[in-house]
C-alpha cells in the first residue's frame, strides 16, 4: 500500500505543479551566462563552482534550469545525463529539474560543473528563450548554493558547427563536432587549476525572457552506461563501420581511437534520412594520440555509423541508451508468432517515441502531434509501468496552456515556428480517447477541473452546431483526417466531435457541473436521433458532399463512437471487409470496432493483411504508413507513433482487459480470441499486474485470472453469464 500511495502522489503531482510558479529558487539566485554568448544556435557552455562543505545535510535537492540541456558532474562524478526538458510548458514559461545531490557530496571543498547546450532555435516541440543560461540553487539548514555572478563560464569552443546537410527545421537540435584540438581537458574536475571566465547575471527566477518556472512532471531519463554494441561490421572499403545496435533505440555514440590530429571521424544512424529529410548527424575531430569523446546529443536507429578516415586506429566503439524512464511491464503473448511480434513492435515504437514530449517520430520531427499521442497514451497503460503516463498529462497541460485566446487548440505544441490546427486531432485530443483515458485508466483526475473551461470553450465557442445539432466541419490551419484518400471529413467530424461531448459529460459530471452535464446529454442526444437519417444509404454511411469510395474509418467511427446502431453491424461488416484506405493511425479505430461488433476472426485477419509487408522487414519498430518512401505516407518513417494500435487492440479487446472504474480498481476480462487457441496478457496497473492466460479447446475456454491487491474482476463465462473476483488466483470456468 505505502509504494501505491507513492504513486498516487507523483501522479497527483503532475497536475498540481503545473498551474504555479516556483518558489524553491532563492531570491539570490541569478540566472547566469557569458558576454560572449547570448543567443548563438548551437551553443555549449561551461559553468564550474567550488563550494565549502562543513557537515554534508541529510537531503540537498539541487533546482537547475537551462535553455536548453545540461550534464551535471559533482567532484568529478556524472550527477546528470543530459537533464532539462525541452522549453515551453506554457508561453514564455520554462521547466527546471530537481535532483538531490546529496550522495556526491563531501567535507571540504566540492566542485560543481554543468555543461550546457543551448539549442537556440525553434522547433517543433521547443520554445527558444534567446538565451544560453544556467539556473541553479541548493538550500538546507547553514548551506545555500546559488548561481550567480561568482561562479565561472565559459563558451567551450571545441564545439561547432558541422557543415551542410543540416538537420530539417522541424528540429531544434543541430548537429554536433566537437574539435578534441580545442578541447578544455579536465575542466569538470577537482584537479582542473584553469579559470573559465566570469559568469554575468542574466535575469531573476520567473522572470523573462525565461519565464514561470514548472518542475519538471516526468522522470529523469534511463541511462544504461556505456554498453559494447552487439555486432560490428566494417564495409569493404574499410572506411565506415557499422554497429548494430539492440533495437531502435535513443543512443549516444563513443568511440576511443588514437589518430593523428585534424582528422575528420562522422558518426550517424541509418535513419539518418528517415522520414524523407536530414536529421541529426555528428562529427569528431582528432587530436594528436589516444583519445576517447562521446558524442552528446542522441540520435535513433537500427544501427550507428562511424565513418573513419585513413589514419585512425580505432580502440573501441561503444553506445550508451538513454530514454523516457519506464519499463515496458505490459506483455501479451499468443499461439501465432506474427501478433506476438506485432505487439512486441508496436510496444517498441511506443517507447521509442517517448521522451521529452510523446513524439510522432524520433528522427524527423521529435514533435507532439495529437493524433499520434492520443494513440500512444492508450496503448501506454497496456505496455507501460505507471511512470509512463505521465507523459501524456505533461501534454494535456501543454496542449491547454497554449490555447490560443480566441479558443481554438493547436499542435504541434509547445512551437512557434509551425502550430496549426488540425480540427480532428483537436477533437481526438479532448474526447473520449484522448484526455478522458487518460483521466480513467490513470485514475488522475486532478488536471480535468484545470482543463475543463479550456476544453468547453473549444467545443462550444470555436466550433458550432447546424439546426440539427450537428457540428459543422471546419476546415481549421489543415482540414487533415488522416493519410491516405477517400476520407469523408463531414462523417468523421461528426463522429469525433460527438465523442469529444462523451468525455465532457464525464468531466462535468466528474466536476458536479450538472447544468453542464445536461446541457451536453442534450446534444449528444440530438445527434444519436438522427445520425441514421442523416448519413445511412442502405449500405454504408456517407455523407451528401462526400462524393469517394466509401471510408473504412468514417464506419468504424460510428461503430466506436457509438452513434451506428447495432443493426447496421451486419452490413458494415460488409463494408469493412471491402475498403482498405485508412493508414495506419485510423485503422486502429477499424480494428477496435470490428471487435466491438463480435467479429475478432475478422479484425485478426485484417489485421495480418493490413501489416504483414510492414512485418516483413527486419526493423524492431512500425512505419508511418503502410511501406516506406513511396509506399509510405508524409514522408515514411520506421519509427511512427502512430501505428501501434495493435498493441492495444490485442490487449485490451483481444485478452479483454478494460477498467470498468477509474485506475483498473474494477476491470473486465471478457476475451475474444476468435480462431486464436492460446493467449496471455500481462496490464501493469498502480495496484500490480493484472495478469490473464486464455486456453480453449474444442468449445471450451480456460481462463486464468491474477486479480491484484485492492482491486476487483469482472469476468465474463459463456452464456452471458459474468462472474466477480476478489484479488487472487483463480482458474475458470
């Protein structure tokens, strides 16, 4: 119970500290930089401190924020990989870290140094401050640590700019190279007798141009350590070597070498070219003997490229992984190896676009797309330990902070150089899969009533009804429904728009808003009424101006929304069973009702059709569309959030496993294995796995239930009937 209430309150504390600014910065505290660096792209400096130490406190909590990363050594021991979050939790705001520093420290003389890299330029998911600086205080009875005006700086000019190509301009990272001929050789250390320069005082905490100071809401990152990589291969010519790395991974490339100097060493992943554009590359330039350099900005792929010229003794070659701090404790298993794999690889993508912000791609844009986060914050509960939600309610709060006066929701977010609104996403990000999962399967409620008047004026100011009550279409900053042809954007905005009213029923409610809760039964109600009459043919659902072949994601829509009634399951079946022209992100919601509509031997072989070329090739993780380049969609990467939809359709409706009460503390097992004779899920929850293992033979079915602690199952048996679990073990029928 005591590690489910700790939980409990980090997942409170996401939403509680996104509404105010800090206090835990002293008013001494400076934040500082250099005169010879204001707002340069591609900047890294260095700060250094030597603090007296008499008794060593029982807890110091170091506060640090920079624009944009820092690593942190404390008497010449990394504190920090890469820390900082990516700039703008709300307009003109900034994140800061909290990192207790207790262990590093000694009696005596301690030395503190940073390495800041301070990206100084926009992105798709990074706000530029337009100034390179450090923030850093550390308070406790007779011991005070402040950045001010007496700690050193200095730009560290071994690192430059590569030459062209350069990364796309979706990216607020540049490339990296680093001149080891200019390098400060131990100047994060004790032992270092050089002086850096003076630091100037830039501007108090929670003042501009750095902002309101948020706490960072999400873990600091995983760190494996510098790792071997588990094959190395040169090419023919000798000239570049290849490193398989485990799977798709975040990695930052070493190499230990001994060359002479002013030799050029490249080092880049083969998703370089991913998605169609440049992405993030790096350079090493020698210096004279036996050297080792880490190159510090990560970067994604299969395999990591090192391109040696002629003259370097290569010593060694390692990786270090870093990424969004959960473990993937969800699992689902079956008697045929290709769903296995599929989950395995959707989990996989999941992951590998996670980090500062849900990602659609972690080579071309690393940006926050709500189409794609509303997907991954699904299948996160199924494949995630409870630290990976958090994730999506940093976004929610992002989402919402960046509204725009008038009402209207955009993303990517936080951006200035490219935010648009894209009207379906909007309404996917408020509704029924997007912030109401979030709020019911965490069982965090805390952001809805911060939320709520934001997401009303959405829906109700932004968007308007016609005389029937339906919501006319808007064609927003990109009337985009999704990749690919043959999209009825009238019928989709109808469905999505009515499940975003589903979710804010639930949050009136949730709110004891009951004039609001009415008010929106209504409508949803005079939608339902004639949702038939409006749109139904006799065969399919279309609305008057669509004029294409029909859309397989308008009628799953209305299956999933729950406007078709079930009536029209047989002919939809029909339909579904013909069109193919959702991409991957839509048809997710089409393998969702066909299990809705009780046909999972169907959705299954839909399902192997749809993604059996893409399971074809060798990678570890699922693409943007369908193929890649052409084959693709907008650009065609490898790594797309989101294509993962398998992972929660197996889970959640092949398994059965669903909460029935906020937090999983009720859930449902009710499996649908279709032609399937074995399967298994495992569901990580706040209360401790809920495990199922599903046998059927002949007519008969099996089920074995692990009900956790402080939980209860519903299980249904054949003939209708269901049966309740208290937490144990139980083998049924």
């Amino acid at each position: 119970m005591k590690k489910l209430f700790l939980l409990i309150l980090i997942l409170i504390s996401v939403a509680a500290i996104q509404v105010k600014a800090a206090d835990e910065f002293p008013p001494q505290a400076r934040w500082i930089g250099s005169e010879h660096c204001q707002s340069t792209p591609n900047s890294w400096l260095c700060f250094r401190k030597t603090v007296e130490v008499t008794d060593i406190p029982g807890k110091l909590m170091a506060n640090i924020a920079v624009d944009s990363k820092y690593w942190l050594w404390i008497n010449g021991k990394m504190v920090v990989f890469e820390g900082g979050l990516k700039r703008g939790p709300a307009p003109g705001a900034t994140y800061y870290d909290q990192i207790d520093i207790t262990p590093y420290l000694t009696k005596g003389e301690n030395v503190i140094a940073l390495l800041v890299w301070h990206f100084g330029k926009n992105g798709f998911s990074h706000v530029n401050s337009g100034t390179a600086a450090l923030l850093f205080s550390a308070q406790s009875t007779g011991l005070t640590i402040v950045s001010d005006k007496t700690w050193q700086c200095k730009v560290y000019q071994a690192y430059e700019n590569t030459g062209a190509p350069f990364p796309n301009y979706r990216l607020s990272e540049s490339n990296i190279r680093f001149d080891a001929r200019k390098e400060l050789a131990g100047w994060n250390l004790p032992e270092f007798s050089g002086r850096l320069g003076a630091s100037i005082e830039i501007a108090s905490p929670n003042e501009m141009p750095f902002g309101k100071l948020i706490l960072r809401p999400i873990p600091m990152w995983k760190d494996s350590g510098l790792k071997d990589y588990p094959e190395v291969v040169k090419n023919e010519t000798g000239d570049t070597i290849r490193c398989r790395l485990p799977y798709n991974c975040q990695a930052t490339p070493y190499l230990k070498v001994k060359a002479p100097a002013g030799l050029l060493i490249g080092m880049l992943t083969d998703n370089y070219t991913g998605g169609s554009a440049n992405n993030v590359r790096a350079e090493y330039v020698t210096r004279e003997g036996e050297q080792e350099y880490e190159s510090l900005g990560w970067m994604n792929g299969h395999e990591m490229l090192y391109v040696i010229p002629a003259g370097v003794e290569v010593l060694g070659l390692k990786y270090r992984e870093t990424g969004y701090n959960a473990d993937i404790k969800g699992s689902f298993i079956c008697n045929d190896d290709f769903l296995t794999e599929l989950w395995k690889r959707s989990a996989r993508t999941l992951y590998i676009t996670m980090r500062d912000n849900y990602m659609d791609c972690p080579d071309r844009e690393r940006a926050q797309w709500w189409g794609d986060e509303v997907n991954e914050l699904g299948e996160a509960f199924y494949a995630l330990d409870p630290r990976g939600w958090q994730l999506a309610t940093k976004g929610i709060y992002e989402l919402m902070n960046w509204q725009r006066p008038d009402g209207i929701i955009a993303s990517p977010v936080p951006s200035l150089n490219w935010c648009k609104e894209l009207p379906l996403q909007m309404l996917a990000s408020v509704g029924w899969y997007g912030f109401y999962t979030q709020a019911f399967y965490s069982g965090d409620y805390s952001f809805v009533p911060k939320i709520y008047d934001g997401m009303r004026k959405y829906l109700h100011e932004v968007w308007e009804v016609d005389m029937q009550g339906f919501p006319v279409p808007r064609p927003g900053d990109w009337d985009w429904g999704d990749w690919g042809a043959n999209i009825d954007l009238e019928l989709l905005t109808t469905c999505w728009y009515y499940l975003a009213l589903k979710a804010e029923k639930e949050f009136a409610l949730y709110l004891h808003k009951q004039y609001d809760a009415n008010r929106i039964d209504k409508m949803m109600k005079r939608i339902s009424a004639t949702f038939d009459h409006r749109y139904w043919t006799g065969t399919a659902y279309r609305s008057k101006s669509y004029k294409g072949e029909t859309d397989d994601r308008s009628q799953a829509m209305a299956v999933v929304s729950g406007l078709a009634p079930v009536s029209r399951r047989k002919a939809l079946l029909k339909v579904l069973k013909k069109e193919y022209h959702a991409s991957p992100y839509m048809e997710k919601y089409i393998l969702e009702a066909l299990f809705m509509m009780g046909e999972p031997d169907f959705a299954l072989e839909r399902m192997r059709n749809r993604y059996t070329k893409m399971m074809a090739y060798p990678y570890t993780t699922l693409f943007e569309g369908w193929g890649i380049g052409a084959d693709g969609f907008g650009g065609g990467t490898i790594n797309h959030a989101w294509s993962g939809g398998p992972l929660t359709i197996l889970s959640q409706k092949l398994c059965g496993i669903e909460p029935l009460e906020p937090g999983f503390k009720c859930f449902r097992v009710a499996p649908q294995l279709g032609a399937l004779r074995e399967a298994s899920a495992v569901v990580p929850t706040l209360y401790g796995d809920i495990k199922v293992d599903i046998k059927k033979e002949s007519r008969m079915m099996t089920v074995h239930v692990v009900v956790p602690q402080g939980t209860v199952a519903v299980v249904a048996l054949p003939g209708g009937k269901e049966k309740v679990l208290p937490p144990g073990s139980y083998l049924l029928p």
